[in-house]
C-alpha cells in the first residue's frame, strides 16, 4: 500500500482534483460543491470558439468556482483574492492546513510538501494526483510576486498541464468577442475583419511565424494548403487565438496557451506568386527575402540590395540574436566568402553579444526596440523567414 502523501491529508485538494473530467451529476462534483457551500451563488454559460465549447461556470459566495467544457469539470479555482464575477474569497487555512491567504510559494511548497513546477517563467503549479494546481499570484515574477505574503490570488485546479490550458482567462474583455458566427460556423470574412480591427487597435497582436491575416482567405482559395492559419496572440491575457481555414472542412476558430498553439501543424507556406494578387506579389518583391540559413545560428534576408543579417547569442541562460544591415565590408566579405564569411561573422557576433552594452552590434541591433525610424524590421524578417525557421521545419515534418 502507498503511503498517503501530505497534500492528500494535510489538504482538502483531493476533492477538487477527483471531480475532474466529471459532470453535474457524478457523486464527486456533488462532493466539492457541498465542499464550495452547496447552491452556487451564480451561474454563467457562454460559448468559447467554434467548433463550439458551451463554457459553465458555478461559483459560490465561499470564493470556490467549477468551471465546465461541455458538461465536464475542466477545472476548479479557488478564489484567493476577488475576482470578476465571484462573489467571494476562500479561507485558504480551510483547504491546504497551515497557510493562510498570503501565502507566499514557498509556504504552499512546504504546506503541501510537493515540489513546484513552472509553466513557462511565469506559473508554478504542483502535481497533485491526476491533476495540476496552479498557484496564480497578482505579480507573476519572483521579485514581489511569489515571494512576498499578499500576492496570491487564486489556485486554479485542473486536469490538463497549467502550460496546455487556460480555464481562468477566457472572458477577457479584449478579445472574447472576435468571433463572428455565419450559418455554417465561422463567418471568415467577417472575423478577419473584426481581427483586423482589434491587431490595429492593438489589442491584439499577428505572430509573424504563421500566415498572416491579410493573406488567409488568398492562401485558402488555392488550395494549396491543407489548412492555413494565422495566429494572433492577446496582449491582456496572452491567449493566442488561431483562426484556421482547411481545405477540406470547416474554418475553426479557437483559444490557446502558448505552448500549445506553437506545437499546432503548419506546411510550409508557397510562394505568393501561386496564390497572391499582381498587388500582393510585387509586395513581396519589396519586402524582405529569404536567401539563406544555417539552423541554430544565422538567417539572412535580402531586400532590394540591403542584406539583413541575424545571429543567435547567449547572454549566460538567455538566447537571443541580433539583426543587423550588413555594411559595406561585410557585404564583400559575403560576396568573395559566402556561408564561410558569415559563419565567421555569426562567430564574432556571437563574441560580443548585442546585448551588451560596449558590443560593437549594440547600437546596430534593429530589433532593439525603439530604433528612430520605427520600423518593426524584427516582424519583417519573422515574416521573411518563416518557412525556413526550425519550428516551421518540425511542424512541416510532422505533416
Ligand atoms: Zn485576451
């Protein structure tokens, strides 16, 4: 027999996580809402993308809250401080022994005795049977955050890993509406448009690594792809929304974490004279070209004679890289050395990393932000690139 661990005696956690997956109806939801004080003191619905998950939410003047997809438990919350919608705060020494509502992370770790895991740099959770709790804190950093007593605001309990799921964020005001619903699903024009609106309101924001919205519907009309998706991520709660058309099915409009919507399967996308308008390829001729790459080190674009060069650096634990305009001595040096000069010159970026201060590619760094001509070159290059970086390839490989 297994010795009971310490969050499952020294905690009423268990009965959170034994509702999981469950519904309404099962004797352990029954359980945790007589634990919550029986008869919720609201209950909100909404739907949440398309295809369509009916969201329900049962919350209790004790600051519990089950959240449901579809009937089934996806999560539970314990409301720490108070939130929209939740008509009251938990007493946190009721339900994990020997803390009390500004419990810090550490004193969760030692109250529950489990080790603390993160998803991503900004949410330690803990493994507790088969579910998860996530600790969220009003900071999300360690200084001032997790640190100090008064920062907690919430356990949120669920069934996925904190890093594929996101129960807690799916009423955010700003981007909870850009869904436009037709007859048979999703109203792509429509959405694209609201979509629009919101990216230049910038509310939210394209990532440049998937198609880009203004191409979506070109792109889907030829065919060429099985399906064609544009990714835009919210800059208020940082869910990533992913508008998908498939050649053969439905457009699907969805919300994701991070880690979840940069693992979803792109092809390569093909060059825009298969698909674009005369207008849209001589854009393309414009901006930015792909020309080549050594994976893991440096990309370089062209456009008309301007060579943009991009090296990876590591400054001790964080990997970045440095675009630069090749100048006039770097250029020849391509010219007459090819892949070896530049391999060379990666090497020496590498040496004195941009991101120091005193590095000679410091001042010459275009994805520093506020460069004086404010021109976003990180997102131009992105864009050029994005058939060719090592996420593209993986996700290509796999479809
Ligand atoms: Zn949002």
């Amino acid at each position: 027999m297994t010795v009971p661990q310490r969050w499952e005696t020294h905690s009423l956690l268990p009965v959170l996580v034994d509702a999981l997956s469950l519904t309404e109806a099962d004797e352990e939801v029954q359980r945790l809402v007589e634990a919550f004080g029986g008869e919720p003191a609201s209950v909100a619905e909404h739907d949440l993308g398309e295809p369509v998950t009916r969201v329900r939410k049962l919350r209790f003047s004790s600051g519990g809250e089950i959240v449901l997809y579809d009937g089934a438990v996806v999560g539970a919350i314990l409301h720490v401080k108070p939130a929209p919608g939740c008509p009251g705060v938990v007493d946190l020494g009721q339900w994990i022994a020997g803390v009390t509502n500004a419990a810090t992370l550490d004193d969760l770790k030692a109250a529950l005795e489990l080790p603390v895991r993160f998803a991503g740099f900004s949410s330690p959770y803990v493994a507790v049977g088969h579910g998860y709790a996530r600790f969220r804190f009003a900071r999300r950093d360690g200084s001032g955050g997790w640190k100090d007593p008064g920062n907690l605001t919430g356990i949120v309990v669920t069934g996925k890993t904190p890093g594929l799921t996101m129960i807690d964020g799916d009423e955010c005001p700003r981007c909870s509406d850009l869904l436009v619903r037709g007859e048979g699903g999703v109203d792509v024009d429509a959405t694209i448009g609201r979509l629009e609106v919101a990216v230049s309101s910038r509310a939210i924001e394209e990532d440049a690594h998937w198609a880009s919205l203004g191409d979506l519907t070109a792109i889907h009309a030829s065919g060429l792809m099985e399906r064609a998706e544009s990714q835009l991520r919210c800059r208020t709660c940082r869910r990533i929304i992913c508008l998908t058309l498939y050649r053969d099915g439905p457009a699907t409009f969805g919300y994701h974490v991070l880690d979840d919507a940069m693992r979803r399967p792109m092809e390569s996308i093909p060059p825009v004279e298969q698909w674009g308008s005369a207008e849209r390829i001589a854009m393309a001729q414009a901006a930015m070209q792909y020309v080549d790459h050594e994976p893991g080190s440096w990309f370089l674009a062209r456009q008309g004679d301007t060579l943009y060069f991009d090296a990876r650096y590591s400054l001790g634990v964080a990997d970045d890289s440095a675009l630069i305009a090749l100048n006039g001595e770097e250029r020849e040096g391509y010219r007459t050395g090819g892949r070896s000069y530049l391999a060379e010159l990666a090497k020496r970026m590498q040496a004195k990393p941009a991101g120091r201060r005193g590095s000679p590619y410091y001042s010459r760094d275009l994805s520093r932000r506020g460069g004086e001509s404010g021109r976003d070159y990180r997102g131009e290059f992105t864009a050029a690139i994005k058939n060719h970086t090592w996420r593209a390839e993986q996700r290509a490989r796999r479809t």
